[in-house]
C-alpha cells in the first residue's frame, strides 16, 4: 500500500488510487475518535483531496438550527487523535446521556 500511495514511477492510474483511499479510508465512516480539541466524534464522510482528515460529526452538539454539528478535520487546527475503542464508546455514550437528560454528574473528590 505504502508503494502505492508514493507511485514514484507512475505505475498507477491517480484516480484509481484515489478511489481506493476513498473506500478505505484511515477512518472508516462510522468510526468514532477523539479529536485534538477535546471533542469525541463519529466520521461521516471521507474528504477525497485529503483521506487522512475526514467529516466527522461531534457527538452531543449540535448547529444553532439543532442539526448535528459536523466539521472538516484537517493538519493544522482539529486532528483525529486515535479512534475509539468499544469501552470507551459505551462511557462517552453513557455520559452524554446522563448530560443530556440532566442526570447530576457524582461528584469527583480528591480524597
């Protein structure tokens, strides 16, 4: 793959190399990561220009119309930092919830 995507001597048609990265994408569409602000997100979208920084749609927030709120990943303000794993998925799920419902967080002490 890593000699495919650098087609140093042209070996390969550009536009098929690009549908490839479309459909396999570093993040899949579904997948849900953390991002470099904070935020947690699900990949909705891949960008076709640049693979390894998707549309995602942040989780629990949303547009001032209510729609989910969904941003451009890219180099140099908001980056995936790693994907998520099915633990961690079920506590965000479970926190959003509680949040959304207005169920009181327990307190955190630090005895």
């Amino acid at each position: 793959m890593v000699e495919m995507l650098k087609n140093e001597n042209r070996q390969y048609d550009e536009t098929v190399i690009k549908a490839l990265l479309y459909s396999i994408s570093l993040f899949p569409i579904g997948t849900y990561v953390y991002l470099s602000n904070g935020e947690t997100a699900q990949v909705i979208d891949v960008n076709p220009d640049n693979p390894k920084n998707p549309i995602v749609q942040l989780l629990g927030e949303k547009d001032a119309d209510g729609a989910p709120k969904t941003l451009q990943t890219d180099d140099n303000d908001i980056k995936i930092m790693r994907p998520i794993d099915k633990q961690e998925l079920e506590d965000v799920m479970k926190s959003l919830t509680q949040r959304e419902s207005g169920e009181a967080q327990p307190a955190q002490t630090g005895k």
